[in-house]
C-alpha cells in the first residue's frame, strides 16, 4: 500500500511519530473497510465512486482536446446507462 509506505518514511526521516504513524494507518484501513451507512448498499456507492472517477477521466479528456463535447455527453450517457439502469425485472 503506498500509503503506508509513505507514513513509513515518514517515520524513519523523523517527520512522524510512530504513535501518529499508528493513529493514521488506522484512520486509512477504517476509512477502507467502514460499513456503509445504515440503509446504504455497499455496491451502489462503489459503483458511484466508478462512475465519478470516469467522469472526471472523461471531462478531462474533453478539456485536453482530445474529445469533444459532444462525444464526452455520449461516453458519460453510456457509462450511466451501463452502470445503473435496470432491465424490467429489476435486473441490470
């Protein structure tokens, strides 16, 4: 994990101490592996996290001129739709 690599050099340069070394490790792996909230559907809000991460990869595709516009609603349009719409039976 290059998280923890990093809080690991930072503790060997004297940057931090293990005790916080400790503390932040914990918030990352409890950050990781933190139930989703009541109610909430672990699968749906990992789907959400795709879906804004490709989002954010497309509209940067768009801003560096190497797709257009109209091209970028389409890609988005059709990862939404792979992504979260459902067949009648409620199926996707």
């Amino acid at each position: 994990m290059e998280a923890s690599r990093k809080i690991e050099a930072a503790v060997e340069a004297g940057k931090v101490s293990e005790k916080d070394a400790i503390t932040r490790l914990l918030e990352i792996r409890n950050a990781m592996f933190r139930e989703p909230a009541v109610g909430g559907n672990a699968e749906l809000e990992a789907k959400k996290r795709h879906y804004e991460r490709a989002a954010r990869d497309i509209k940067e595709a768009h801003e560096d001129g190497k797709m257009s516009e109209e091209d970028a609603e389409k890609k988005r349009l059709g990862l939404r739709r792979e992504m979260f719409e459902t067949d009648e039976d409620g199926e996707q």
